[in-house]
C-alpha cells in the first residue's frame, strides 16, 4: 500500500496538475512519476485515487457513466498555459475499453494498433471527429513466443474464410459465430479434441481461440507450387566510385562472417553478378579450383551466359564462394569504368531468379549512366532550401517500377543499398524495391575513410540484415468486421486485389498501415475485429500461415472517440497520408493538409465537447501532443520547406516513414532527449544484476539544455550524445575517456568501456534504449561548438527556426485558423 | 408538306432533266456524311465504355489481377481519344458549330486526363500499382459510367443531326 502512496505523490505534483510552476522541480532528474494511465491501470478500480481526479469526474458529470480512465483522457488541457505536456516516460498505448478477459487475449498493440480505439459507429460520427480511421500493422515482428498450431484442418469461416479467432463466440459446442461476418459455421470433429489439456469437448480451449497472435503449418492447399529454397542473390556496383568508397571490402567480409547464419537450409543457393559498364557473372560450380567470371558485355540485350552454376548450392560450393568473397576487393582496384549499367544488371539478375524466386540484394554508389533505366541528374542544389514546391519527388522512368512489378510476380524481392556521395535519383531507383516488397537503405557520402560512422553503420547493418529472418513467396490478407472496408495501403508491397497484398519477401522490420472507411452502420454489434493473416515460406521451406486478431469496442458518442484516441498511431497515418499527397499533389497540399487536420480536429472537440474556457487551446487529454507530434512531422527532412536538404535524403526520409514501424516512425520525428550526466539510481530498473538508471524524457528544446551537462537524444537510426561546454569533467573523464572538454575529438563514434562506475551506468542505459531494436543506430559524440551540432540542433523541433514556427507560434497559429 | 420546292419541279418539268443546284449538294452530302461517320464511331466509343466498366468491375470483384487488366485497358485510351478529336475535326471543317461547342468540354477533359497521367513509357492512363487505391478505383468507375451516357446522348444526338440535316437541305 505505501508504494500506491509514492505513486500517488509523485504523480499529483507531477503531469497530472495543469499549474506550470510544480514542473521546475522536474529539471535536475531524479524524477520518478510513471504515465498516469499506467499507475490507474494497476489501482483498483474502485479506490478513490486523488482527490481532484474524482471532483473532475463530477464537473464531467454530463458525460455519464464514464469510466475513470476515460474522464483521465478527457480531461481538457488548454495548450496555451501548459508548459510542460510531455510525460516523463513514454506513454503506453490506449487500452481498449474491453471486459478483462478479452483484454488478456487481445492482440499486442506492437503488432497491431489503431488510430481510435474506440471505433465510431457510422461514417457520420468519424467525419464529426475529423480524426483519421486506419491501422498500423508490424505482423512479422520478431516474436519471443508465438504459439504454433500442428493442426490437419485449419478452422476457418464458410463464407468469409477468416480463421478461428478468441473473439468468436460459440453457440453451442457444436457451433461458432464468426464475428467478422456473423455467419454460423460447424465446428469440425478434429477441433473437438485439446491437444494441449488432452481434453475433449471444449473446443474454446483450443490455442487457437486462447491467443490472438498464432502461426498455422499451412497443407498443401496453400501452396501454388512447391516452397521455394532461400535464394539469394547479391548485384554488386563495381565501378570506380564503388571501388573507391571502400564499400566491397565491408561487404565482403560481412558476408564471410555471416555466411553460415544466412537463413536457410540444405537447398540454399547463393549467387553473385557485378557490374560496370558491362554485366559479369560467377560459375561457381563445385569442383572447379577456382570461381570463372563471365562477361556479357551487349546491355542492350543482356543474356544468362551459362545455364546453371550461377546460383549455386551454398553448402556443395562453400568454398568456392568464400574464395570469391576473398579475391572480389582485389579484383577491381585499378578499374577505369565510371559508368553504370544498373538496368541491364537488374534485368540480368530477373532472368537468373525467374525460376525459383528469392531475394535480390542492390548495391549500388552513382546514377545509373547506361543501358536501359538510365537517369538523368535532376536536382537543383540551388533550390534545395526553396519554400515553394520541391519538384521531382516521383519516379522519372516507370522501367524500375515495371521491373519490380515483374519481379513481384515471379516471387522476387529487391533491397536496394544506396551509397552515394551525390545525386542518385532515389525517387527512381526506390520504386524496384515499393513494389517488390523489398527494403531501401540509404548511406549518404559513404567513405570507409573519410566517413567511419557510416562505415560502421554499414557493417552493423548488413549483419542484422543478412541474419535476419525471412519469408519467400507471401500474401497477406487484411479483413475487417462487415462494416468496415479498407481503402487505402501503405508500405512495400504490390496491391494485388481490394484486399490481398502480394509480398514476394517479407522481414521483420517493416511495417504497413491501412486506412479504412465505414460502409455501413457498426449500431448492432458492440465490438469491431481485424484479422491480418500472412502466409509465406519459411526459410526452411515451410508453409506458414501468421495470424493476428484484434478486437475493439464500437461506441456511439462523439467524446468516447476521442477519449479512445491512440496519439501515435494517428501521427504516423496521416505522416503515411502526407507523404501519398506530396507524391500524388504537391509537398505545399500535403503540409498544409497537416495543419488542417489539427484544425479540424480540435475544432471538432470545440464544437461538441462540453468546454469549460472558450480562449485558449483546449484540446481532450488524449490528444494534448497532437499539435506537438505534427509540427515534429513539419520539420522531418522529408516535409520540411526552407531549410536546405538534398533531394536524395528527402525521398529516403519519405520511404522510411512509409515502411518502418511505428515505435522507430515516432523516435525519427520526435525524438528522445534524456539527461545522461547526471542519472541517480532512484526509480531505476533492476533487470538481470545491472541497474539501468531511467532518466525523464525531456521537452525537445534548447531550453531544457544546459553547458554544464551531456545529453542524449535518440532519432532512432543515429544517436546524438551533445555535451556541453562546461560540462563537468567526472563525466568527460570517466565515460568518455578524455581528460577534458577540450581534448575530445570532433568525430568520436562510440563510448568506450571503461571500468568506471559512471560509465557502466551510463552503458547499461544505452543498451537498454537499444534492446528492443533490431537496426542498431548510428552514434556520434558532438560537442557545442564544432559544424556538426546543426544535426543536433535540428532536431529541437520545438524551437524556432528562420524557417519554421516554435511550438508556441504553431499553437497560436492553429488557434487563429480555428477562429476562422 | 413539300419536299421540293416547286420551281425546281417546274424546271425539271420543263427540261425533263433533274437537275439539283451545286452548293446545296455538297452541303448536304458533307455535313450528312459527317454526322453518319460520328454515329458509327460513337457506336465504337460506347463499346469502349462499356469494356471499361466491365473491366473495372472485374477489378472490384478480384476476377483479374491489375498488371494484366491494366496492359489490356492501357492500349485502348489513346484510339478513343483520337476517334473523338477525329471527329470533332471533321465537324469544324463541316462547320457545324453547335455540335462542336457540346464536344468541346469532353475534349478538353481528354486533354487534362492524358496530360496528368502517372509517369509511363507506353501509352495509357492506368497504373496497376495505384489502381487497386479504392478512391482511384471509384473514379475510374464514374468516369466509365459517365461516358457512357455522354456517348449515348450523343449517339441519339447525331441521329437526330444526321436526319435534320438531310431534310433540311
């Protein structure tokens, strides 16, 4: 009961009171409040937690029968007057308002979330809300415990074909209702019996409807043709610019180190092409004393010199190919070819997977200068910091776009590694791997000299990437409650049909959104579920079949919509929404799309809440960072106007928002600044004998910053550690190794480990900020007066730039487009 | 009513040859002939619109896949404009100009569909990666309904032209 006490205590002084002047005690770390979801999540419900809490759910009163949680996240927070709305801890995702049992079965919100999690019962309530309806979906998430159901019948609806879920409801023991469609179906005599209790007649203890996230072993009926073996196949750019970039020697040994963790099995095959201005090939037979490279030089009609032994067996032609990866640096040091035939190679590369389907890995370092596919230079650096529109967002040629429509079709998936120094039309070069489900990755100036940090960003990267797992040949289904439809996709993949998504490759670190509308009234069933079901080939040739249910309340008022608002969700779909329209429109309709879209929203809770001040911003709690999280997405690269960025970096930053999930989405456009000079042990987490310090997450401004500390800011994919320049020198010597401020190098790319206390603890935390990622980020140590602290500092997204509103003006500006 | 005036019949009678005067023949045969060629072509144009709705249709239901459907529909957008930019051509040399001002805004709005087309190397307007978008989709499928009507009211239209012209000369 005492700990209930603290919670209390700390939580009443901390971001629960709307009075600005108890925040200054935060500065200065040793906080220790938790979200105020999470600390009523574990009170008993009917307690009497604080007294203000109950004296608001009387003045709410009119909302009636309103739980507490939801009054919580009703509560009306005037932007305007609190300073301070960043909690001190990442939020937790909304909980839907579901009975208990359901909510322990439902699926986990990292797998599967939703913009509102209360969905509104018409379109008519939806477009009252003017917020948006879709879901974010991560369904290849690398899971730690996912049951797998050995079944010979898979149970699935007559009419529908949803599979048996925990949100079905049996009407007898014979019987079960769908309740995506509401037929009623039989239960078949196999599911009867619970292989896990032994135990017959009680089909809804089967794991099937115990879990909501489950993995079938698919029959033969799910299967076009037999599973395809892991293939993989690795196009390498060895021009001069590769060469001298340093990039085959990374790779290379990346390679030898992974060779054996490369998934897969005894058919796994393997094969290499590289390129210049003409296409070579590897026979890699087993027996020969060493690899043969083959030479096709016409690219205009690029052919496959020999018929096999290009993409040889990996276990029967190992050593082969490790000679290969030994001897392929060497090879090309003194070419004189600047050109680039990446078409010809790509087309070379279709032909040689044709038959079997897999993974084709592009390397590439310059424009494509030849052969078919050839692009043209297209930037202006002159008008990279242009406030009006940026032209030349979309592809230039459809021929990478058909390429990878093919390739789709014949099961192969393209990942495109960009490491150029200059302008290299990703626009274009992107569309190969959209449409073939595959990923891009992007390493601006990329030197193994001059720049270490992308160096080891490299190497750290393609270990992750070559022993990751994977799927071949996969489809993914989305089906929704009868009622709801969806409408629009986003991520890589090809739309094969008004649902169905045809996925030649898929990974665990992409995600996918939907946008979905209300057809028809949802006014006779009280809750609304969403199955994605993906079926695919493991890499050892086994036919899965990964399903994940969700399931959600349907209200009927307007307040509830918006007390069951999932902020995070909502700000990466419309970042999903924005980048179509930049595309598709322009990039000045996509940002002033943004805005509007908070107008309205905060318009519409003007409108129809109950509001107590009618001056100041006034929004629902649940939303109080609405306006906070779409001015960060204003000032991302890939939306941000008036501030110079190079129009490669743009379109990788819109590729990125359009494919990654949707924890690493929110670290790139509001990243997380904690105090790290000066982490105490209170509140700290205990895991494993080490202790892991949690600093508070800090407001992204320079306020908050200070030339007597070190900061941390997270972005996700790099990682800024700023210190400043009084910062004391305990912390400079004891973590970062050096004797002073003075002496720390401008380029300093990682912490060393050093056996001070100080340092552990400063280790530990960052290992845990990187536990539950899988791309480790890039790391640079900045101090306050070198050029390189304009990356750092570009991230405040809360200060004003010449370019750009502060916080505060932003909030102004909305309220004076709202009194319009 | 008279067809023939009674001069021309009164000079036939006296000549006892039919002779018919020169302008008014080739007024007549031109702008008839015109408007039969527009009646045969907007059969040909209608039987486009209707091959679009089913095509749409077809997608809607998932009984095609969009890479093929759209390489069939693609090859058929750039004859169906021509034949209706060929045909107001030959109403403006005909010089009717009331039935070239009600083909007017439908040439334009070919022009604006053609010219803000996605990025393509063949002809075409359709792009299987973008089409299975649902608000693309319902486009496509009110602009294939609406031009059906458009056509049809124009094929009863030009019959109407057709026979006010042969009997008003």
């Amino acid at each position: 009961f005492s700990l209930y006490v603290i919670l209390h205590s700390s939580t009443t002084t901390g971001s629960a009171s709307p009075v600005p002047n108890s925040y200054e005690s935060v500065e200065g770390g040793g906080y220790s409040g938790t979200s105020l979801q999470a600390s009523l999540r574990h009170l008993h419900p009917y307690s009497q937690p604080f007294p203000s809490l109950s004296e608001l759910s009387s003045a709410l009163g009119g909302l009636g029968g309103v739980s507490e949680l939801e009054a919580e996240t009703l509560r009306p927070v005037n932007l305007l007057q609190e300073r301070n709305i960043l909690p001190p801890k990442h939020a937790p995702p909304p909980e839907p308002n579901l009975s208990n049992d359901l909510r322990k079965v439902n699926c986990s919100p990292d797998t599967f979330r939703c913009t509102l999690t209360n969905i509104p019962q018409t379109q008519a309530l939806l477009n009252k809300a003017r917020l948006p309806l879709g879901l974010l979906l991560h369904p290849f998430r690398d899971l730690t415990q996912l049951p797998v159901i050995t079944s010979n019948t898979i149970v699935r609806c007559r009419s529908c074909r949803t599979y048996i879920n925990p949100f079905v409801s049996f009407l007898d023991q014979r019987r079960w209702k769908c309740n995506l469609c509401y037929r009623v179906n039989d239960v078949p005599d196999e599911f009867m019996y619970n292989p896990v209790t032994r135990s017959y007649g009680e089909p809804h203890k089967r794991p099937e409807v115990q879990n909501s996230t489950v993995e079938f072993i698919a029959s033969s009926d799910y299967m076009l043709r037999p599973p395809q073996p892991a293939v993989y196949l690795f196009v390498l750019d060895v021009s001069h610019n590769a060469v001298e970039s340093g990039y085959l020697n990374v790779f290379c040994q990346s390679l030898l180190d992974n060779l054996e963790k490369l998934p897969g099995d005894t058919r796994t095959r393997i094969g290499f092409v590289t390129f210049d201005s003409t296409v070579h090939f590897y026979n890699l037979q087993e027996g020969l004393s060493q690899p043969q490279m083959l030479l096709v030089s016409d690219i205009d009609d690029v052919f496959i010199p020999t018929h096999d032994n290009l993409l040889v067996n990996l276990k029967e032609s190992k050593e082969l190919v490790k000679d290969l990866l030994n001897a392929l640096p060497g090879m090309f040091t003194h070419t004189r070819e600047t050109q680039s035939a990446l078409g010809p190679a790509l087309q070379a590369a279709y032909k040689l997977m044709c038959p079997t389907g897999g993974r084709v890995s592009v390397f590439q370092t310059q424009l494509p200068t030849l052969g078919a596919g050839l692009l043209q230079s297209r930037e202006d650096p002159n008008l990279r910091s242009s406030t009006k529109n940026v032209q030349h967002l979309g592809p230039a040629t459809d021929f990478y776009k058909k390429l990878a429509l093919d390739c789709s079709g014949q099961q192969i998936g393209v990942d495109l590694f960009l490491l150029s120094s200059q302008y290299s039309d990703l626009a274009s070069l992107a569309c190969v791997s959209k449409y073939s489900a595959g990923s891009v990755f992007y390493y601006p100036s990329f030197h193994h000299v001059h720049n270490t940090a992308q160096s080891q960003k490299f190497q750290k990267d393609l270990q992750r990437y070559l022993t990751r797992k994977i799927g071949f040949e996969a489809v993914m289904r989305i089906r929704c409650t009868k009622g709801l439809s969806i409408h629009t996709f986003h991520g890589n993949f090809f739309v094969r049909s008004t649902d169905l998504l045809s996925l030649a490759n898929v990974n665990p670190d992409s995600g996918f959104a939907v946008q979905m509308s209300i057809e028809e009234s949802l006014a006779d069933t009280s809750l609304a579920c969403f199955q994605a079901a993906l079926l695919y080939t493991s890499s050892k040739g086994k036919r899965r079949i990964r399903v994940h249910t969700l399931c959600l309340p349907v209200v009927s008022q307007l307040s509830e919509v918006f007390a069951g608002a999932d902020i995070q969700a909502i700000t990466c779909l419309l970042a999903n929404m924005a980048i179509d329209r930049s595309i598709s429109s322009s990039l000045s309709d996509a940002r002033d799309a943004l805005v509007n879209a908070v107008v309205d929203c905060l318009t519409a809770y003007r409108a129809n809440g109950s509001n107590i001040q009618p001056s100041g911003l006034i929004t629902p709690a649940a939303l109080r960072l609405f306006p906070l999280y779409v001015l960060a997405l204003l000032k991302q690269k890939a939306l941000r106007t008036g501030t110079s960025t190079r129009l490669d970096e743009r379109v990788f930053s819109m590729c990125e928002l359009k494919s990654q999930p949707l924890l690493q989405i929110m670290r790139m456009a509001h990243p997380d600044l904690y105090r790290i000079d000066n982490m105490t042990e209170q509140a700290a987490l205990h895991l494993n004998d080490s202790v892991i310090p949690q600093p508070p997450l800090l407001q992204l401004t320079a306020e908050k910053l200070t030339r007597e500390g070190a900061f941390l800011m997270d972005c996700g994919s790099v990682m800024f550690l700023w210190v400043g320049k009084c910062c004391n020198e305990t912390f400079i010597r004891d973590v970062l190794g050096y004797p002073n401020y003075a002496s720390l190098p401008s380029n300093m790319t990682e912490i060393p480990e050093l056996q001070t206390m100080y340092s552990e603890r400063t280790r530990a935390f960052i290992s845990w900020l990187l536990e539950s990622r899988t791309f480790h980020p890039a790391f640079h140590v900045i101090k306050d007066d070198t050029s390189a602290k304009t990356s750092f500092f570009q991230h405040l997204v809360e200060d004003r730039t010449e370019s750009a509103f502060s916080y505060y003006e932003f909030l102004l500006h909305i309220q004076q487009q709202m009194s319009k | 009513m008279r067809l023939f005036q009674s001069r021309d019949l009164q000079l036939s009678q006296q000549s006892s040859v039919w002779i018919i005067p020169h302008e008014r023949k080739m007024a007549f045969t031109f702008a008839a002939f015109c408007y039969m060629l527009a009646l045969l072509l907007t059969a040909a144009l209608i039987f486009f619109a209707i091959w679009h709705i089913i095509a749409f249709d077809e997608l809607k239901t998932d009984y095609k896949n969009p890479i093929d459907q759209c390489n069939t529909l693609n090859p058929l957008v750039l004859p169906e404009y021509l034949i209706h930019v060929f045909f107001c051509v030959m109403f403006l040399c005909a010089t009717e100009w009331l039935t070239l001002g009600l083909n007017m805004p439908l040439l334009a709005y070919h022009i604006w569909r053609y010219m803000s087309r996605p990025v393509m190397s063949g002809p075409g307007l359709y792009d299987p990666t973008t089409i299975m978008n649902a608000d693309i989709l319902a486009y496509c499928q009110k602009e294939g309904w609406c031009k059906l009507a458009f056509y049809l009211l124009s094929f009863f239209y030009y019959l109407y032209g057709m026979i006010y012209v042969l009997v008003s000369s």
